[in-house]
C-alpha cells in the first residue's frame, strides 16, 4: 500500500533539514579544523627549516656543533618532534638533525611512492641541499630502522655508524602469530577512520590529538595522517627492500630494545609473550648485522624508548660516535 500523498512532503522535507544540518556540521567542523591548525603553528613555530628537494619542500632542523653529524629518522607516522627529549642533550656533544618525511610534520607530500627506498633517496637529497654532509650516525626508530639500513646500502661512504631504537625487522609480519595480522587490519581502518574524519576536527574534539601543543601543531592535521596511512599501507614493501639491504660488516652498531616485562595494553593478553619473544629474537639478529653491534634492552622503556628512557638513546649515540671517531677516516669535527 502506499503512504498517503499527505506524508510525502514532511519526508522530503525531514531528508532535506539532516542534508542540511550534516553540510551545516561538516562545515563548521572544517572551520573549526583549520582555525585550530593555524593557531598551533602560530603559537608553536617550527624549528629549522623548509628544504626544496625537487617541486616540493622538506623540514630539517639541526642543532650543535661537531663530528660525525647525527640524523635522526623517527618511526611510521611520526613527526621530528618524537625526538624533542633527545637532540637537545645530543646537541651538546655533536651536531644532530631531526626532519620530517614528506607529507610528516611540517614537510610538503611527496608525488612519489611511500617506501623506504623513496625515503632514502628524499632524505639524501635533503642533506645534500641543506648543505649536511657526511659522515654520519643514523639512528632509526621502528619503521625508520628500514630507512637507515637502506640509506647505509645506497649510501655506504656517508655512514659512520648506526643507532636502531626498537627497530622494525624485516620479518616481523611473517614471524609474528598470525592472529597479530588481524590486529594490523584493525589498526588501518583506525588510521583509515582519523584520515576520513580529519579535516572536519572530529579527531581533535575527540582528544586523539592530546595535550601537548607542539606535539598537535606538528602531527595533527589531514596530509600526516594521509602520510601515515600511506607509510602503513606500503611497510611490506618497505620491509623486502631493507631485508635486501645485507649486512652492516663492522660498522659501529647499538640496538635498543623495549623493556619485554612492560604492560602491553594494545595486544591481547595470550599475544603478548609469543609477541615479545618473537621481538627479542629479530632484536638480537639486528645486533648480529654488524661484528661491532651490541644489544641494550631499555628496561622501564616502551616501544618509544626516545620517550620513555632518551638517557639510553643519547648514550648508544655518543658510544656509536666514540668508535666513529676512532677510524681514521671519519673527521673530529664537522660543521
């Protein structure tokens, strides 16, 4: 039977008011996302500097003084500013530099693929321009372990040392329990839902960009979650191009690794042990890249030992640099 021609225009007429209350909303959502854009960065100035790599621009900031000069490459999805307890105190003692890839932080996105290998090459031509040479420390947090295996394969005679802090191993997706991939699908439709809702200020009214202004002025916004998502979409690909990469031979090497005992709130509690011994053993392979690597297990530390233990990351450096420094080939100073 049909409805009565009566109740046809109040149906129009309701389907219309939530059209124009769901445009009303989004709009104001927009207005809102991008005020609150602008007054982050415009109370927290980036540091460093904007660097033309070829059409688009990447951020470095560099501090300090002295040889060999420290690069730091932070993990998936994260911005230079996982390193703001770290290159202060490195600063000190040698010249370091944190960047942002491009479409992170405050870095343009890049038209080209999102691997390790793309990384590599827009991190050596940021260097390059930026005036930074070599040689350097590379120090690698989670998927960035990738990015400096891979920049020592391309680039060998720019690379006096490696750090890796909780690094990626190339084989974790195979070696870890299955039930973990679907875990990984759970977390792209999560990363997925913060690139969709993004502009229209949902993830921030929601608090997913948390308290720390200068932590929000540099990652919450539409192109690092668009980054992100992209990073993570890509990390099988950009695991096969660093298990490709060979081994380390005797480059000063130190691995960090997160404290196993810790609470881990994010994994199911009958993955946990299986998880962390898989972990431990891709550790101690990665320490096993180089005949000088060595393996430090960050008790109290979490998978950002940067944050939770920098005493530990800021000591593997100076030590990496002290043996750096011992081949006679690697300058005392560099500016």
């Amino acid at each position: 039977m049909n409805p009565p021609a009566l109740a046809r225009p109040w149906l129009r007429i309701i389907v219309r008011s939530l059209l124009i209350l769901a445009v009303m909303l989004a709009t104001a959502g927009f207005v809102f996302e991008n005020i609150s854009e602008a007054r982050d960065r415009r109370f927290n100035r980036m540091p460093g500097q904007l660097i033309d790599v070829g059409g688009y621009r990447m951020h470095i900031d560099c501090t300090g003084q002295g040889g060999p000069v420290v690069v730091l490459d932070a993990g998936l999805g994260d911005s230079y500013i996982s390193w703001r307890k770290v290159q202060p105190e490195i600063a000190k003692f040698t010249r370091v530099c944190s960047y942002d890839r491009a479409g992170l932080g405050y870095s343009d996105s890049s038209p080209h693929q999102r691997t390790s290998k793309v990384f590599v090459e827009e991190l050596h031509t940021l260097l390059h321009n930026s005036g930074v040479t070599g040689p350097f420390i590379l120090v690698g947090h989670s998927m960035g372990g990738f990015d400096v295996r891979l920049y020592n394969s391309l680039y060998p005679h720019d690379v006096a040392g490696i750090v890796l802090v909780d690094s990626s191993h190339p084989d974790q997706q195979k070696r870890f329990p299955p039930a973990l991939n679907d875990l990984d699908a759970t977390w792209i439709r999560e990363e997925e839902f913060m690139e969709f809702t993004m502009p229209f200020g949902i993830p921030r009214l929601l608090g997913f960009c948390g308290h720390n202004p200068h932590v929000r002025a540099a990652e919450c916004d539409f192109h690092n979650v668009r980054e992100g998502v992209a990073e993570l979409k890509a990390i099988s690909e950009s695991a096969a191009q660093a298990a490709n990469a060979g081994s380390l031979g005797d480059l000063p090497l130190a691995v960090l690794s997160h404290d196993p005992n810790l609470p881990q709130p994010d994994l199911p509690e009958d993955l946990v042990k299986p998880t962390n011994d898989a972990w431990q053993q891709m550790q101690a392979e990665l320490a096993g890249l180089s005949s000088r690597g060595t393996q430090i297990i960050a008790k109290g530390g979490g998978h950002y030992i940067q944050l939770d233990r920098p005493d530990l990351v800021i000591e593997a450096v100076r030590s990496v640099g002290d043996l750096a420094r011992q081949a006679p080939s690697v300058p005392q100073q560099k500016q």
